[in-house]
C-alpha cells in the first residue's frame, strides 16, 4: 500500500484515542508522541509483523515517540512532588 493512503483514517482514530485520554484527565506528552500509520494493512494478520520489522524509519518514530512521552512523564512526576 502507498504511504499516506488512508491519512483520514489513522488521524481519525489516533485524535479519537487522544481525545478520549484527555476526557479521563490525561495530560497530553505531546505532538511528538502521537504516531498515526498504518503498517502491514493488507498483509495477513499472522504476518504483518514483517512490514514493521523491514520499517526501520517507523521503528525510529516510534522510539522517538515513546521518549516523548517518557521525558513528560518524567517531568509531570517530578512537579507533582
């Protein structure tokens, strides 16, 4: 599948669950912590694994992402001392 096929859907549902995270009083990390692909979409479930696995630059976003949200949870902690 070419990247971007389906923009509205992934931003659709990553707004959603943000959305949704924020209404049970979440604080945001942040833009950068928010990723919304799709991987392996047609592939079979049993091995869509492989498409992530060959996508070395989703893999990047996604550390990058969960080191966003590490530093505010990080920083979140250390202000609510």
């Amino acid at each position: 599948m070419p990247a971007g096929c389906f923009p509205e859907g992934t931003e659709n549902v990553r707004r959603g669950l943000s959305d949704w995270l924020k209404s049970m009083d979440l604080v945001p990390a942040g833009t950068l912590a928010e990723i919304d692909r799709y991987i392996g979409y047609w592939e079979p479930y049993a091995t869509n694994h492989v498409a992530y696995e060959q996508d070395h630059g989703i893999q990047d976003e996604l550390r990058n992402a969960a080191r966003t949200l590490y530093a505010a949870a990080w920083q979140s902690d250390r202000v609510n001392r």
